[in-house]
C-alpha cells in the first residue's frame, strides 16, 4: 500500500495547508540571510508596504464569529483587546495600560489608556468593552467562541438563553473595564489578549448589520492598520492607522501598507513569492519542499513548532459513527508514524494523544508527558489488530455490511493526501471503502460547522498555554465541536476544572481528556508545525507558538523614518505612556498594576499567568 502511496503523493501533494483554529516557545523572527535560489525574492517591493500570503479569502473578518487561524492572524493587525501578546509570548498591556485582580479572583478592573480611537477618529472607551463582551455572549450573535471566551463570567448562561445583558461587565467609567467571573480563571488575561474579544463598534454593526465586516468603508477598528481595500478573492490592503493609540511602539509601525495576498492555491503563492510579489507565504507546494534550504542553514525556508493537533472529525450523532467501536477501528487503522514522517515529510509529528507539546501542567512540566498513551498505540501491527477486532465487535468483521462512508477535505496542503492514504488504508486494513468530497475553504468551515457531513479533517490551534483550549471544543453545545460529540460524564469532568485549586484542576483536565480518548470522540492524527517561506528581505516580523505571523513592526529592508508630524506626535505620546504592569500568578490570580517611569525609562513587566511556553505546536481552528 505505501508504495502505491508513494506514486500517488507526486500527483496529489501540490496543496497548501490551510490549518484552523492550530519546550522553548521561541518565536521565529525574520531577517535569515538566505542562500536558496529565491533569495532575493521580496526584492522588487516597495519599500513602504509589506506583503504576505498566510490564506486564502477569509470565511469572515468579524472578531466575534472567526474561528480560523487565517482570519486571527488578519484579525491581530487590523484590532487590538484589552491585552496583546509580545514577541516572547508574554502578555502586555494593550488598550488597557493596567489591570488588576481582586483576592479571591473573580473580579478583574481593567485601566484603559486616555485617548483611545477608533480607525474613523471617533472615541473608543470602556463602553465599547461592554457592548463587545455582550456581543459574544449574545445567542443571536452565534459567536463559535462564546463559551470558551466569556463562559466564564457571571451571569453567561442568562445572556446565552436570550438575555445578553445579564452578563457580569460594567464600565463605571469611560476609562475603567470591570469583569466579574462565575469562578476564578487564572488565565482570563490570555483570553482579554485574545482576538475574539477584540472590540467592535457598536453604531456601525447595528448600521450595516453583517455586512460590516465585508467592506473597508464599514470595517471600523482599532489597531495599528486599519482596511482600505478588498478584493474578494485577490488581496486585503491595510494601511497604517493614523489613530492609532495601544500597546504597540508606534515608533516600530514604519510600513505604510500590509496586503494579505488571497490564495488557496499553494503554486500561486508560490510564484508570488518568487517573483518578488510577495516576501512570506505560509502555503508552499508540497512537491517544492524537498529542494527547499532551512533557515537554520541560512536559506529561506522555515518550519517552527505551533500548538495545535491536526484530527479528524467524526459526525458522532449520526450511523456508523454513534458507535464507539467503529469510532476505535477507524482511528487505530491509521500508521500515523508513516502520514507524519512519510506523507507530510517529516514537516509534523505524529500524534497518540490529543494535546501535544508545548503545553504546561500544573507544576510547569509537559502536559502530554502525564497524559495516557494507552487508547492508541504507538506500535502500528498491535493498533491494526486491535482495530479489527473493534470493527467485529461493531458487527462488521472485515468490513462486511459497513457502508460506504464520504471523507470531506479542502483541497490544499496534505489535506488530499490525507484523503487518499485513508481511501487506501479502510479498504486494506479494514476491508471497508472512503469516498473523497473536496470542498472548497469557504465552505468547508461552515459545512463542518453545521455538521452536514460524515467524517472530515479537522485541526486546532490552541488560543492560550492551557489544556482547556482544545478539551473545551468536545463539550455538549460548544460553538467548535465539529463532531456533535456529546457525553454528560466529560461535560461534568469539564465543570469540574472551574476551579481555584491548581492541581485539582489540571488533575480533572487529565481525566476529561482520558474520557474522550477512551470514546474516541475524534481521530488524533498529527501535531502542527508551521511551515512558510520568508524572504531576507522582510524584518521586524515573528511567527508564535499559536500559528500568528505578527506584522505590526514589520518592513523591507531598512526601516523608513516616521516623518509626518502627526505620526512623530503619537509615536511620542505612546513612548511616554505606562506599560508596565504585573500578571497575575499562576498559583491564584493575584492584584496587578502598572506604572511605567518616563518615555526613557518605561518597562514592560506583564508576565504570562502561565508558565513559558514549550516547544511545539499548533489556534484557533483548522
């Protein structure tokens, strides 16, 4: 079977990966001196504007209904939360300049800066916070993030049955933010830096209903770029944001424009990137990454670990897949050593549990490292028979009276690939046959979504160091459970982890997590890498443990100097602010505040509620 694979791999792997949401936690910077033959690519570019492609055209650019990487990664230049993420995956101040925690955790006060804006000049303050925070929480707004995001304050379960502002969020005044939890959550300043809570405008959404979000005359935000052209299905245009006021060191925002190149289709991007059009592409042709030289010796070619686990989707309210046993078989059929060393070519890792590395347990260790290798094992002759013998027990010995399933993919990256290996791999191992439907990205989230189909591929990039990123999605209702998996035992275990004791919770996580692998409530595949290739050419950029390329410092070539007056009078004010502020422990969420000294002295001092980020990975949805 492999080495029919093998001839198959050379006609089906020129796709690009399109991954949702994906021990060191560095972060890959630019600015590798390349010696591949596409050096100097990114050479014709202007030097006043950047452009990359890491997507093709976005299923949406709302904050509070994205749950792909490629829009988060859209979403992060063109909006800025209460908090943001720096280049060492830490969290620091964003439109908040400090914050604090009550004693008991459950009441976080959040100090915004004076003098925040929106892209179109009109004032933003903690009201905007309030409405944002309502928005998500509000059933109508159908937000997939809403439990993950604000599930935990007090008064959610009213908003979600039809009462939004039954959530606990006030602005006692245009400059202070307050947050009251249901129970403490040590790491709600990971999810205040998250994109989801990034703020919206009220008047122009309630103005121009969805379609706010579809065109750059109503596409009002608050970053350090905001938009100014769409073409659907080409390229997004930002431009630098004369407004802009946060947690970014505007001195550093020197390109005037960022284009987002929209393409699905790698060998496009590809050319893009090596006729210069563009200096980062995140989707490189499979076929090319052989020849390709790696940064780390000195070509232009990248591959840096991101938390996340590429799995499969089973629809598990629907015939055969209700059944567990049938569930078992059709993920221990799987040689997943050979998918990641073989058919993804060595570019991930293959994955006998859910959550991979890169995330801390309680005491800072590996969490995967105390979790259960027993439901797959990693001896590839022992998982097919026990896969054959599950799919007996489901009344289908070799396969007889199992119907024809359908596999739905995207046709990018190894996604097809994928596809073939399984069509080959049930009918040798299983005796039972895979139809393929590729569909195209835009409508293959929202198929996922909706549960119109069988069995899919799927992958999550977690949002924040922290377990309940991925376990989350396999709770009864939740807005990114693809699989409709439900179980009362694993929704009880989840409740359980709303707790203040530390290793009671991550205890619980553990035991949630066994519960779902014991069900085989999704099919772990393999754990992500981000892979792209970034010309030398293209500084001040780094890409993070969840999947993010951050933009905001980046430029070509030299840095241009901030010339106009009122950008030197901003990047002076914005030198002179606090940011300095401390997080809060991870041990219980402790009061924190900031005070930042002068423009010459000001420090930032935000420290991660988590421990630092280990190696590996993969946000938000695949």
């Amino acid at each position: 079977m492999k080495k029919m694979l093998a001839l198959v791999l050379a006609a089906v792997m020129a796709f690009s990966m399109a991954a949702c949401g994906g021990g060191s936690g560095s972060t890959a910077t630019s600015g590798a001196t390349s010696t591949d033959s596409t050096a100097a690519s990114g050479s014709t570019a202007s030097a006043t504007g950047v452009t990359v492609q890491v997507g093709p055209n976005p299923e949406t650019l709302d904050p509070a209904l994205n749950s792909a990487i490629d829009g988060a990664n859209i979403l992060i230049t063109a909006f800025e939360g209460l908090l943001i993420v720096d280049e060492n995956n830490q969290i620091q101040p964003g439109q908040a300049e400090s914050y604090e925690v009550s004693e008991d955790g459950l009441t976080w006060t959040f100090h915004l800066r004076e003098g925040l804006k929106w892209s179109d000049g009109t004032d933003l303050d903690a009201t905007d916070f309030v409405y944002t925070y309502k928005r998500v929480a509000d059933p109508n707004t159908a937000a997939p993030y809403s439990a993950t995001a604000v599930g935990m304050i007090a008064g959610y379960d009213e908003a979600m049955n039809g009462d939004p502002d039954a959530l606990q969020v006030e602005a006692p005044d245009p400059l202070t933010f307050v947050v009251h939890l249901s129970y403490p959550c040590t790491y709600f300043d990971k999810l205040a830096a998250f994109a989801t809570l990034s703020p919206v405008q009220q008047e122009t959404i309630e103005a121009n209903g969805d379609a706010w979000a579809t065109a750059p005359e109503t596409y009002v935000s608050n970053g350090p770029y905001y938009m100014t052209e769409w073409t659907v299905g080409q390229q997004i245009v930002f431009s630098k944001n004369p407004y802009y006021k946060g947690g970014w060191d505007t001195s550093k925002i020197v390109s005037e424009t960022i284009t987002f190149l929209l393409m699905e289709d790698s060998t496009a991007a590809y050319t893009a990137y090596t006729t210069g059009q563009a200096q980062l592409i995140k989707d490189v042709p499979t076929e090319e990454i052989p020849s390709l030289t790696k940064a780390e010796d000195g070509g232009d070619f990248y591959v840096d670990p991101i938390m996340g686990t590429y799995y499969l989707s089973m629809n598990d309210q629907i015939e055969p897949f209700n059944d567990v046993n049938v569930r078992k078989a059709l993920s221990l059929a799987i040689d997943r050593d050979y998918v990641a060393n073989n058919l993804m070519q060595g570019t991930y890792s293959p994955a006998y549990k859910l959550t991979g590395p890169g995330i801390t347990d309680a005491d800072g260790s590996a969490y995967m490292d105390k979790s259960s290798s027993e439901w797959i094992p990693e001896d590839y002759e022992t998982a097919k028979t026990m896969a054959q013998e599950a799919l007996a027990e489901a009344g289908y010995p070799n396969g007889e009276g199992f119907p024809t399933i359908t596999y739905s993919t995207n046709d990018s990256g190894y996604h097809k690939a994928v596809a073939e290996y399984l069509q080959q791999c049930y009918k040798e191992v299983l005796g039972i046959n895979l139809d393929v439907e590729v569909v195209e990205w835009s409508s293959f989230t929202p198929l996922r979504r909706a549960g119109d189909y069988q069995m899919a591929r799927n992958g999550w990039v977690f949002d924040y160091n922290d377990p309940s990123s991925m376990l989350e999605l396999f709770m009864t209702g939740n807005g990114n459970n693809d699989g409709k998996y439900s179980n009362p035992e694993y929704d009880a275990m989840m409740d359980n982890t709303k707790i203040a004791d530390k290793d009671e919770r991550f205890a619980n996580l553990h035991a949630a997590e066994e519960i779902a692998m014991e069900d085989y409530a999704m099919i772990p595949l393999a754990f992500y890498n981000d892979f792209w290739l970034q010309s030398s050419s293209l500084k001040g950029s780094w890409h993070s443990p969840y999947g993010y390329w951050y933009l905001q410092y980046a430029y070509i070539g030299e840095p241009t100097e901030v010339t106009t007056a009122e950008s030197e009078s901003v990047a002076a004010s914005t030198a002179a602010e606090s940011t300095a502020s401390e997080a809060a422990s991870s041990e219980a969420a402790e009061s924190v505040a900031s005070e930042a000294a002068s423009s010459e002295a000001a420090e930032s001092a935000v420290s991660e509620a988590a421990s630092s980020e280990a190696a590996e990975s993969a946000s938000t949805a695949a």
